[in-house]
DNA sequence: GTAATTCCTATTAAATCGATAGGATTAATA
DNA sequence: TATTAATCCTATCGATTTAATAGGAATTAC
C-alpha cells in the first residue's frame, strides 16, 4: 500500500508545480485544496525541503517552491524520499540492500527472481516519469 | 513491503512444486527447509487451501499437495490471496477497487495516474509468471 | 510590535504484522 | 483399539508502523 505520506506528498509537490507563480505556496493552501491534515503535510514538506526538492521563505508571505524544473524531478527520487524502498523486499533493493536472513543462496530463491521482475518493471515506470507529467493535466 | 505471510506462502509453495512426488509435503520439512516457524507456516497453508491453491491429507503421513499443474497456477492469483490488492491505492485496484474520500476527481489526480501505470507494469509481470516459472531453477 | 508563516520535537491512538499457544480433529499402523 | 503423527482452528500477544495531533520556537512582512 501506498503510503498517505507518499499520496499527499505527491499531491502536493503536483499543486506546487501547477501553481506556477514565482509567490510561494503556503501549506495552509494547499492543505484545504487538496483535503490534506495541515500539521500533517507541514512535516511531509519539511521531509521534501530537506532532501532538496523544495525550497521555502519563512515568515509572513512565506511557503513553498520547486527547487528544480518539474521535468526534472524524477519519480524514482521522489517515491525514495517519501515511500522507501521501491522493491518489495531489500534483497533485491539497488539503494536499500540487505541480505535476508534466512535464504542461503539468493539466485536460487524463487521469491527473489520474482521480486527483480517486479521492482524493474516498476523502477521502468518511475524513470520515465517526472513531476512535469504528473502535473499535466 | 512485501509481508512475510506472503514470502513465506511463495517459497512453501515452490517448495511443494519442486518436490513432484505423490506423497503429501509435511508442514513441518517445509518449515524446516525453508526456515519459517512452524506454526506460522500451518497458518499460511491453511489459507492457501481454503482459496484451491492446495489440497490436504489429515493424519499421520499426511500433507499438502498442489491442485493444479504449477504452470497454471498465476501468481496474479496467489499475489491476490496472499498479499491482497496489486495495486498501490484502492482507487486504482481491479479487484478491491474504492474511491478516495478525498480526490473529487480521479481523472484530475495526479497519484490516481501514476498508480495506474505502476499497477499495471506490475500485473504485466504476474499475468507471464506462473509458479513453473518460480521452481523452475 | 504584531500577525502570519515555517520549523522542530514529542506524543498518541489505531492498525497491522509476525509469531505463539493450546488444543480439537483426523488418519495410519502396530 | 491405542498410540502416534499430522492437519485444523481460534484466540491472543507484543512489537512495529502509520497517521495524526499538540505546542510552541524561530523568522519575516508590514
């Protein structure tokens, strides 16, 4: 399941990027368009701010803006920030690797040959997708 | 993640494709083969049963065995029952579809999109495996 | 100096997950 | 028929994670 974090995170970063405006986007906004708990989202913009995707002006007349053009914000980076982990397991994660515990010999384990299919054909989604897609309408 | 119930159900069940005898596969050699605590595992194959993925036989010298021929057993099925929904969100689900309570919109959302592609990139991969694909080495 | 905003830390309530406990039921076989 | 060995079933528990809230500190516009 996604995570609520990952799904207002989205909505938000989307919100942002059709605002358009060089004014920043106030968490306040963007918690009443897009139904989304204000305390809540503020620490998921913060999460963004930190990892660079967002920049912010505090104060009054303060918010949030891209720090990169939308085409240039790649899934990939944005559903790690948010969500973790693209595979579903760490054993076959390319930035969140573990061995597992049980589980010998991983090429010979079906669930891991199995999982590698899933996580690239899900990391082929993610890189062809950016911010600016999401965005268009 | 991926949930241990559902590791653990794929690598039972390959256990008891690659073992092609006539006698019943115990719980208990699974368990120990595979390294997955006993009790859990019951637990596991039960449900794996009760959706017609497995037979049984009670008593002494009994066991699991396999249904169908492992080259038609999907792991869109055996994902579904294990794991439950394939997709991220309800709103993009096939089989346990629901709408957001927010999102007006589905078409408007940009989450609702993105999710789509990725249910669908992922059901690409699950639709051409079957569990022949998994115990074959 | 006041109002409005982001920033930061801590806490909580609920849900889910992984595992365990304890026996009831069934069947082979000596 | 008694014993043993297996599945079947229900309930429960502890730990973790998730979603959300609380309360204020710091900063800035006016």
């Amino acid at each position: 399941m996604l995570s609520k974090k990952t799904k207002y995170g989205l909505k938000a970063l989307t919100y942002i990027a059709r605002s358009e405006s060089d004014i920043p986007v106030q968490v306040g906004a963007i918690a009443k368009h897009e139904q989304i708990p204000q305390k809540f989202l503020e620490s998921i913009l913060l999460t963004l701010r930190k990892s660079g995707f967002l920049g912010s002006k505090k104060g009054k007349h303060g918010g949030y803006y891209l720090r990169k053009d939308p085409k240039d914000i790649l899934m990939t980076e944005v559903m790690r920030v948010l969500e973790g982990p693209i595979a579903m397991v760490p054993c076959v994660s390319l930035n969140f690797y573990e061995k597992c515990d049980d589980c010998p010999d991983e090429d010979a384990c079906s669930v891991h040959k199995l999982m590698i299919q899933v996580r690239d054909s899900t990391l082929n989604v993610f890189r062809n997708t950016t911010l600016a897609d999401l965005s268009s309408k």
